[in-house]
C-alpha cells in the first residue's frame, strides 16, 4: 500500500471511491468533485496496486482550526487501518492546529472509529449550523 499527497487525482479514480462508499452527492458532478479535492488545503490519498483505495481531505487555515472534509476507503479495504492511517497522516500535517473539527454519521461504527482515534463527541452546549445549496 501506498500512501500520496498528491491532489491530482483523476476523475474516475475519485468516482470509484466515492460511489464504492455511496457518496452520491459528490458524484453527480465530477468536475466540482476533482476541483474540491484538487482545491483542498491537503490531500492524502492510499493506492494499492494503482487503485484508489482511499482518501482523506483538510481544509485549514494552519493555524486555528483543521475541517476533516472528507475521509473514505473503499468496504473492501475497511477494518485494515487505511481510515486510521489516512487521518493520522493528515492531522501530522497539522501539529499546531488547535481544534480539528469533523461532522460525520450518527452510526455506532464511526463513532468507535472516531472515538479510538482520540475524538471527542460534541457538546449539546454547542449550536452548529450548516446550509447546502
């Protein structure tokens, strides 16, 4: 396996990552998906063998704050540690970052992941809010 920090990833590469986990959204215009990733403070993605098999994406200013955008393997690859690598290779990149933030699924298997990977679960004392387009 191996490991790149490159950004420029191909389009059907990134397609078959991300339909392979059902991210759907992303894949109903694969120009925005390349250019997200390609304009992404990091990238670090995980090949075996030329196959994107997973990836993980940073928006930072580097100073204050990390926003974990995307982290994604492929099933077939999941419960080897590429998660687990990938975010600890993209939180090294930051090492004075004060508070790394991610939003992610309400399933009992992120939050173990996460959790395990030193996480801790938002305070209800906090109001987020998002909008999409």
């Amino acid at each position: 396996m191996e490991f790149k920090t490159n950004k420029d990833i191909s389009q059907i590469d990134l397609l078959a990552l991300y339909e392979s986990v059902g991210w759907t959204s992303y894949t109903k215009d694969p120009m925005n998906l390349q250019q997200a990733v390609y304009n992404s403070t990091a990238v670090i993605s995980a090949w075996q063998d030329n196959e994107l098999i997973g990836l993980t994406r940073g928006i930072s200013d580097c100073i204050s704050i990390l926003y974990i955008q995307d982290l994604l393997v492929k099933p077939e690859w999941q419960t080897r540690k590429v998660g687990t690598r990938l975010l600890t290779s993209l939180m090294n990149q930051f090492p004075n970052v004060r508070q790394t933030v991610l939003l992610t699924d309400n399933t009992k298997t992120l939050q173990s992941f996460y959790e395990q990977s030193g996480f801790k679960r938002a305070e209800t004392s906090v109001m987020g809010y998002y909008h999409f387009k």
